[in-house]
C-alpha cells in the first residue's frame, strides 16, 4: 500500500511541470521591445484575454447558426399498460400520456410499442430579432478585442514602468558603490596620516563609520534592485530572475523629450485604447437597446415533420394484443408541415421599460465616454507639465554632480594637508553622494515623465526609439 502511495506521489510531482507550462527563457539578455513581445506572449493574464475574445467570436457564430434549418430525430420503444380514459387533465411529468379510446375491461398485461419520427424546424423571418442579436454579439467581439488591446497596452507600460525602476535602483547600486570605494580610499588616507602622527587615531576610528554606512547604503540598493528584477520577470510571465533587459546607459543621460508632447486625442476617440475600448462598451450598450426595441415583433417558424409508431395493442381488445416484442415493429406512418405565426401580445409594458433601461444604460457609456477622453486630454498636458519640468532638472542636477566632486576633493587635499576638520571631509563626502543620487533620480524623473506621455498618447512607439538598444 505504502509503496503505492510513493510511486502514485512520484508520478504526480514529475507531471506537476508539464501542468506548469512554463516558457523556457530567453539564453541572454533582451531588449526591451523583445521584452514587451515576451509578456504579450507569456503573462497569464493576457492570454486570458484572448481566450475570452475567442470566446466571445464563436457566440457570435452560434448566433449566425440560428437562422439555418434544425432538424431533430426521435426514437423510443416502450413497454406498459394501455388502460386509456375519457376525460380533461393538464399535463405533468408523472402522468403519461396514452393515445387511442377507452378500453373496456381494463388490463394489465403490458405491451411493447415504439415510435420515431424527424422533425425540421426553420425561423425564417425573427423581423429584426435576429440581426439586433446578432449584433449584440458582434459588439461584444469588439468589445472584448478593446479590452485585450487595452491590458495589452497598459502591461507594457507596467513592464516598462517597473524597468524604469529596476534601472534607477542598478544606478543607486552604482553610486553607493562608488561611495563605498571613496570611504575605504578616504579610510586608507587617515589611516596612514594617523600611524604618522599628523591626525589623531580617533580619525581612523570615525572613518571606519562611514564605511559601514556606505555598505548599509550599498546592500539596500541591492535589495530593491533584486525586487525590482522578481517583479519584472514575473510581468514577463518567468518566476524568478531569469531574463534580463539590456538597455545600456539608460540612466546615464535623459531622452529628447523637448518636442511638444502629442495632442489631446480628442480629433481621434479610437486612438488611445483606453477611449477604444470605451466606445467599443457604448457599441454594446447600443446593441442592448437594439435588441430590447426588437423584442415586440412576431415570430414566424416553419416545420416539417415525418413520424412513426408501432404497437402490441389493438382497438378490438385485449384478445387480439400482441404481447410479445413484435409490437415494436412500426405501423402507421404520418407526416404534417406547417407554419405558426407568434407575437407577444401583452408584452409591450415590458418591451417599453427594457428599452428606456437600455436607452439609460447607452446614455450612460456616453457619458463615461466623455469623461474618458476628458481626463486624456488633461493627462496629456500634465505629462507635457511633468516632461519638461523634469528635462529642466537634468543640467542643475549635472552641475550640483560636479560641484560636489570639485569640493569634496578639495576638501580631501585641505584635510592631508591639516587645513581642515574630519566632519567637514564627512560633510563633502555625504554631498557626493546625495548629489549622485540625485542625478540619477534626475534623469530618471525625465524617462518616467516620458513614459506618463506615451500612455497619455496611447502609444509607446515614440518611446520605445529613445530607449538605447543593446
């Protein structure tokens, strides 16, 4: 039994991987293009989506099928009493039915019947039903297509956005490590100005501060770079850090963003997909109200029918029964074609009360609509505002860089040389580092308000040539 259990536990853990399907990663690194194909390809979620249009798509066919012909073939065989009575009753499931005249005596020896038939059946004409329907469905298609093409588009921004991220915190890493290099230069100097008397040992006490705050500094850069890099792959559809994005020297200076951001999408609704997709929910609200203004019209199918039915039982009495199999066999044999007309008379209070609730529904995606395209058009000049406030603050950036390296230096030299105190060093120090930071934050502020614009935009096209390729 035990050993059972462990084969049974065995073979479940090595199908666990094919259940899995997870994508095998790329063998390098990718651009960030390749990246964008690679969560378009592999993010759950995104296929998802396209299962629900494909989803969408074939209720749209079933729709299409209603208005072929429907045949239907029947055939039972039955065995039982044939005790048949004059009289009303309505129908219910535990009362059968029984077709012929009352029989007198009863009995209660059962016989063996059958019947079979095949029946077509064709709506021609729905005046109108059908192709609201129909419509109905289409918009749903497209609405389902919008939505995908929406999380599509916002996923790629994700991806880029966390990328952003994950490329500020590789440039934090870059300059805490230069700050830990300048403390351990700076340790060796006082180290060795101390063993020869011109400072004081305290110095090299002090200093050995900075370098454990420097590593602290260094270890959190680390650390967010890491996560960074975890939710970036697994935007990509990949656990763990398997796939990197090679952008080299992103950080290193900003985009030319100084170009007027694009304009509002105001002249073009379906541009942006986030409107697209909200003009696709008004084309359903539409075709909602199509349908319930459809909805009082006749009907007319047609039909044709052919049928068969045998039995043991006789009209002469129980004498003449065959009571054996033979009465499956057929023996009579009908056929009948015809047409009904249908129309849901007292149904207008009803129809009337749908339609005004579908009209609201409609005039509500209007509005929401609106107000799409309104907040667009605002964050399409916030994203202007945000781009050129942080272009401006690139240069400033710079010179604060250099400034800083120049006095820290200085301060260096002044302090061999016994000219200055320690703190006032630590003080140099601290600005470097701050200012590198801030540089880096700099031209990271300017990729991110860059980003801001293409989504405004709608496309990332117009981003995607700024960013550096390997």
């Amino acid at each position: 039994m035990l050993r059972t259990l462990f084969v049974g536990a065995f073979l479940l853990l090595c199908t666990l991987p094919g259940l899995a399907q997870v994508p095998s990663p790329p063998p390098g690194p990718v651009s960030l293009p390749q990246a964008l194909k690679l969560a378009q390809a592999n993010f759950p979620q995104l296929r998802a989506r396209q299962q629900q249009v494909t989803a969408a798509d074939n209720r749209r066919r079933v729709i299409q099928t209603e208005a072929l012909p429907q045949a239907d073939a029947q055939l039972q065989g039955q065995f039982g009493t044939v005790n048949n009575i004059y009289g009303l009753f309505f129908p219910q499931s535990a009362v059968l039915p029984i077709s012929g005249p009352a029989g007198t005596p009863a009995e209660y020896r059962g016989v063996f019947g059958s019947a079979g038939g095949l029946l077509f059946t064709w709506e021609p004409l729905s005046f109108g039903q059908r192709r609201a329907r129909l419509g109905q469905a289409g918009a749903a298609v497209s609405e389902a297509q919008a939505g995908y093409d929406l999380a599509l588009f916002q996923h790629q921004v994700h991806v880029v956005d966390v990328h952003l991220s994950q490329q500020y915190a590789e440039a934090l890493i870059q300059a805490q490590a230069a700050n830990l290099e300048r403390a351990h230069v700076f340790y060796t100097s006082v180290r060795v100005l101390a063993r020869s008397g011109l400072r004081p040992g305290v110095d090299t006490v002090l200093t050995q501060t900075e370098i454990a705050k420097a590593q602290i500094g260094l270890n959190n850069a680390c650390e967010k770079a890491a996560v960074a890099l975890l939710q970036l792959n697994a935007l990509l559809g990949y656990p763990g850090p398997s796939v990197r994005i090679a952008t080299p020297g992103l950080l290193t200076r900003p985009p030319a963003v100084s170009a007027p951001a694009p304009a509002a999408p105001a002249a073009a609704p379906a541009a942006h997909p986030l409107l697209a997709f909200s003009q696709a929910q008004v084309g359903v609200a539409t075709a909602r109200e199509q349908v319930a203004r459809s909805a009082y019209a006749p009907r007319l199918n047609l039909f044709g029918s052919g049928f068969a039915r045998g039995s043991g039982a006789s009209l002469s009495g129980p004498a003449d029964f065959n009571y054996g199999p033979g009465g499956l066999a057929f023996s009579r044999y009908n056929y009948a074609v015809g047409a009904t007309l249908s129309f849901p008379l007292l149904s207008f209070p009803a129809v009337r009360y749908q339609t005004r609730a579908a009209t609201a529904e409609l005039s509500a995606q209007q509005q929401l609509l609106q107000d799409q395209q309104l907040q667009l058009d605002n964050a399409c000049q916030v994203a202007q505002v945000r781009v050129q406030t942080a272009a401006d603050n690139v240069p400033p950036a710079q010179q604060q860089l250099a400034a800083a390296r120049r006095g820290y230096a200085q301060l260096q030299t002044r302090y061999q040389a016994g000219l200055t105190t320690l703190p006032e060093v630590y003080q140099a120090l601290y600005e470097v580092n701050r200012a590198e930071a801030d540089y880096a934050t700099a031209v990271s502020q300017v990729w991110s308000a860059a980003l801001s614009q293409a989504y405004a935009a709608g496309s990332l096209d117009d981003f995607l040539r700024f960013v550096p390729q390997p």
